[in-house]
C-alpha cells in the first residue's frame, strides 16, 4: 500500500474519495493525530511554523493544535524560549506557563535534552501541589536517568530487580547465584555479589585472564534492564583485585541463546568501595545474566585477581544529549510509566498524590530564576490517559517516521519499517487504573465484570484485560452484553440479550504474561445500542497457564460467578459476591464498600 503523507483527504469534485488506486495499488493517507478527533488534548508541533507565535527573536506562544483547551504561553520576554530547526528551545532561564492542563493523560514527544551530564533537566513541574518542591512529572537527572520528581525526592526511573539480600548462592528463591570459579567456598561465594553486605565479597579462584563469568538468575518474572552497577572490594585504597575489562549478557531461555547487552573496555581504577553506574547499551527483557570478566586489574604489579562487593541490576530509562522518542503515562493515584525510543513502558517512581499530573510549568523548573532547562522539544502530544497500545505505537510510527528516528524503534514495533496509515481510530468508551495486587490462592474463576460506559459504541468494541498474576494467566473465554439492571442473583441472565463472544486473534483464549494487558479482537454487536452511561458486563473466565507452578487460577470452576463493579467512583451497592463459600478468587473488590485489590481486570474498552 503506498501512503500520500500528511494530507488530509481526497475529493474528486465535491465528493470525498474513500480508496484511490494508482494502477492496481490502493493509496492511503498516513495516520495524523488529528485523526483521533477530541482525544487529542494536545498537539504542539515545532515543524509548523504557523503554531510558533514570535515575538521577536523568541517565541510567547506555542499553539495547541488539537482539540483540548491547553496552552502554553509566556508573556516575559527574559523568560521566553527560541525556536529553530523545527525545535522550541528551552535554555537556562527559559519557561512557557502551562494553563487548562488535563488531570491524566498519555503524552508522546520526539525532543533532545540539553547537552550536559551535571546538571538536573525539567520538562513538565506542578506549581501547585501540596508536598515539598511539588511534582515534576518529566525529569532527567544528572546522571541521565529518566524519571519523575515527587515529593522531594527523585524517582529516578530506576528499579532495582537484583537481590541483595542472598544467604547463599541459592537462597532466597528463586534467586540462583553462580560463578566458573571462586576463591574458597566458605567466604568468596559468588552469593556475595549479591548479599548487600559492603564488607564481604565474591572472589575468582585464580588470575583474570583466563574469562572469569559470574551469573544471577532472577527466576521466572523477566525484566527490561537498562542499568548496572558494580562496587569495587572494600579491604583496602586503593583497592586490590578490580575489574577492568568485561561483558553483560542476558537471557530468557537459560542459556540456550544469550545477547551481549553492553561492554566495558580499560576501566580506571576504583576507589576503595566505589560503586560506578552503567547504561546498558542494547535493554530488552530478560530474567538471566552473566558478566564475562576478560581483564582485572591491581593497584601494583601482582597477578590481577576479579573481586566484587556489589552488583546491581536496574529497570529503568536514560535519554542523553540526543533525538530521540518518549511515551509517558501520568495520572493522580498511579505510578508513573514511560518508555523510550517505542520499548516497553516500565514504572518510573511511586504514586502520584492527588492534583501532582497537573502542571503548570513546561519546559524547565522555574526558579527563581527558571533553571533546569529541558533543550529542544520538536513535538509533543497529549491524549487520554491510557490509551491503547494500538494508538500509542501509531502515534510512536507516526513521529518516528516524520523525525526520521525509526532506526530507534525496536525490531517488534508495528512501524518500524513504514509509517501508520490512516481510517478509522478507535476511541476510548471505558478506562480505569485499578492497582494490581499479588496472586490470591483461591482456584474459582469464572467472573463478570460490570463497566459504566463514558461514550457511545459506534458498533464495535475491544476489550484490554490486564493482569498482575506472578506466573502469567490464561485467560479461557470473555464476552460482553449490555446489563438488564435487575439485581444481581443468578449465574445467567443479567442482560439484555444474549452475550458477545471476544476473540483474541480468532481464539477464545490467550495467555497474559505477567504484569502485561491483552486487547480481543473489534467485535461488533448488531442489534445492540450502547451508549455512554450504559451499563456493561465483561464475563470471563481462566484457566491454566504456561507457568503452572505459579498459576492460581485453574479450569476446574463451579456454576457459581463473582460479579463485581470496578466502576470505584460510583455507587458500589450493586457490587454482590453470588458465590456463598467466601472462597473465591478476587478480581477486585467483591463486598459491598469493602477495600481490596484487583489483580486481574479489565481496564479499558474502545469503539470504532
């Protein structure tokens, strides 16, 4: 299919072309974020220079060209960033005011922080909120490290998944510590990389060269590394026995196949116990990892032994003094995620408090006077607060493609090799944010789901379920039909008419990995008008997965169903446990004004 670019549509007279053909080809006008109507709260685009207003040589205005109310403007001439190369530019000093602000959403930018690694750089800062040095959203540290600023501290982007708290190369589980050699086994395991205490450490049997490996097995769940420590022995200064020159790798299959991830090549000396941080050069998700150690070194002309107090490994994201992509999601009473260059979104901090996603400054901290400037910002566009995948990876296509940065795109991604095209854009009719929780250890499974619609259906609906099970889940069958309003009381019925089976690529069922969502496949449902403020009801049930030992859910249901309303900010008298044995898996709360949490849910559904 070839595209035609940014143009809007194609009229043959008066008349508007649904498909032109050049020859036998089918022409289609690329995806453009005005296709997705009144949710695109925000569209700042630097590349049209008719939404930059100038004020002499900087610029007062940045015009929104979507179809939500906020603007950015600055009405000080020592404050007002420039505009150059398709990029508004904000230096030190420089701010634009933030007004209309939503109170959640999703944003994707294509940007290039300001060049230099010592010093604090702000994108998005709430003025306003009620804890010390209120919120900034969108920030990135002087060690590069991209995060959120909350409550006075920094959220570095940072999670540390390695242990450091092994007894034993083999404990606690399900952590597995290894290495091709050690000192003795009594006081150099190769645990004590990884046991937090800065007094002991792991210690190779011989010389380095020969390779000397060590490895850390994280168990089942895998995770996005994107940066690594390693802390120099602590018994003397400077210290004996460092690492000069190593490999990182990871796996997901124990070793049947592995990827370098990065490289280190004639590392200075260490001080004694320093720790040195580093970025991991190719992230993606594994759940094993090895150093290849090639090279040690001493602090005198004694055989070079390989010795580590700590290692450490972290999820996380980084963004240097480069173009590149971001997707963030922000909203009050969840946990920030974001992801880099159209990855994985990965959690970048705790939860935000209450009025903290509002901002009302864009661009650097403020002051006085405004400093921790951003740098350049090419576009940046604000939508619903978690929006599907399907419209967060076309407008990272979209971007990438217009910036020519889809060389940044990981090899998996829908537009990698050609940008999105456009039609019809599913729109949001439900969304919420449950807080997932851990596996409960109840086997019942069969469970309906009430949805409090926020707009109409245009015909067709998808449904995301997502999941916090440890070991994955499988999720056997799910169908929808629109709520009778009669009171909950028996495990059929309930609707209007009869229910609508999903699909996940042409299957009932699917497997959700963990801490993942699944969207079915559009169904359409002829003969059924839903409309914003209708009543839904989601039926699902689940089944083994592939990770058995973990599952906690299984195939062997009874008739009886939990039915429950995960519409929290209504009345919740309609929420009723049906089964009476009080041993039911909870997908959610399921007793009226209870507290529990979800840990499996549907948490958003979309028209087209």
């Amino acid at each position: 299919m070839t595209h035609i670019g940014q143009g809007q549509k194609i009229y043959l007279g008066s008349l508007e072309a649904t498909k032109v053909y050049l020859g036998s080809t089918q022409v289609s006008p690329m995806f453009k974020p005005s296709d997705l109507g009144a949710d695109l709260l925000g569209w700042f685009d630097a590349s049209d220079v008719a939404s930059v207003t100038m004020v002499g040589a900087k610029v007062s205005q940045w015009i929104n060209k979507g179809a939500g109310a906020l603007t950015l403007t600055q009405s000080n001439d020592a404050y007002r960033p420039t505009y150059a190369n398709k990029a508004v530019s904000f230096a030190t000093g420089q701010i634009m005011a933030a007004a209309n602000a939503p109170a959640g959403y999703d944003l994707v930018m294509v940007s290039k922080p300001l060049a230099g690694a010592t010093d604090w750089r702000t994108l998005l800062r709430n003025t306003s909120h009620p804890t010390v040095n209120a919120h900034q959203v969108i920030i990135e540290s002087l060690s590069q490290c991209l995060g959120t600023y909350n409550a006075g501290m920094f959220q570095a982007g940072l999670t540390r998944v390695s242990p450091i708290n092994m007894t034993a190369d083999n404990a606690p589980a399900p952590y597995v510590a290894s290495a091709s050699s050690v000192y003795d086994a009594v006081n150099y395991q190769a645990y004590r990389a990884f046991d937090g205490n800065g007094a002991t450490f792991a210690h190779s049997l011989g010389v380095v060269p020969p390779e000397w490996t060590i490895r850390i097995n994280l168990g089942t769940p895998q995770h996005f590394v994107s940066r690594y420590s390693y802390t120099a022995r602590p018994d003397s200064n400077p210290p004996t026995q460092q690492w000069k020159t190593w490999k990182l790798y990871g796996t997901r299959d124990n070793w049947a196949s592995w990827d370098e991830i990065d490289s280190v090549v004639s590392e200075p000396f260490f001080a004694t116990s320093e720790k040195r941080m580093y970025g991991v050069t190719t992230p993606a998700l594994y759940n094993q990892f090895q150093w290849n150690v090639a090279a040690g070194q001493n602090n005198d002309a004694s055989p070079a032994y390989a010795g580590v107090t700590l290692l450490e490994l972290f999820t996380g994201l980084t963004w240097a003094n480069t173009i590149g992509l971001m997707y963030g999601r922000f909203s009050d009473g969840t946990i920030p995620q974001m992801s880099r260059d159209g990855n994985a979104l990965v959690s970048t901090g705790t939860t935000i408090a209450s009025g903290g996603s509002v901002f009302q400054v864009f661009g650097g901290y403020n002051g006085p006077p405004p400093s921790q400037a951003w740098g350049d910002v090419n576009e940046i566009i604000f939508i619903p607060y978690n929006t599907s995948d399907t419209i967060r990876q076309k407008l990272e296509g979209y971007l990438a493609h217009k910036w020519a940065i889809a060389s940044l795109l990981p090899a998996g991604h829908p537009y990698k090799s050609a940008p999105p095209i456009g039609g019809n854009v599913p729109s949001t009719v439900y969304t919420a944010s449950p807080a997932l929780s851990t596996d409960d250890n109840n086997a019942r499974t069969n469970f309906r789901q009430f949805v409090k619609l926020s707009a109409n259906s245009k015909g067709s609906l998808q449904v995301r379920f997502r999941s916090a099970i440890s070991g994955g889940l499988q999720l056997m069958g799910a169908s929808f039909g629109k709520w009778d309003g009669s009171a909950i009381s028996s495990v059929s019925g309930d609707m209007t008419a009869a229910p609508f089976r999903l699909k996940f690529g042409g299957s009932d069922g699917v497997i959700i990995g963990v801490n993942t969502a699944v969207v079915s496949d559009l169904t359409p449902h002829p003969g059924l008008t839903l409309n914003a403020g209708d009543w839904v009801i989601v039926a699902f049930y689940c089944g083994a997965s592939a990770a058995a030992s973990n599952q906690k859910y299984s195939t062997g249901h009874t008739t009886a169903t939990t039915m429950f309303k995960s519409d929290v900010s209504t009345d919740r008298s309609q929420q009723q446990s049906i089964a009476s044995d009080g041993g039911w898996s909870i997908v959610g709360n399921v007793q009226p004004g209870g507290a529990g949490g979800y840990n499996f849910s549907v948490d958003l559904i979309e028209t087209t």
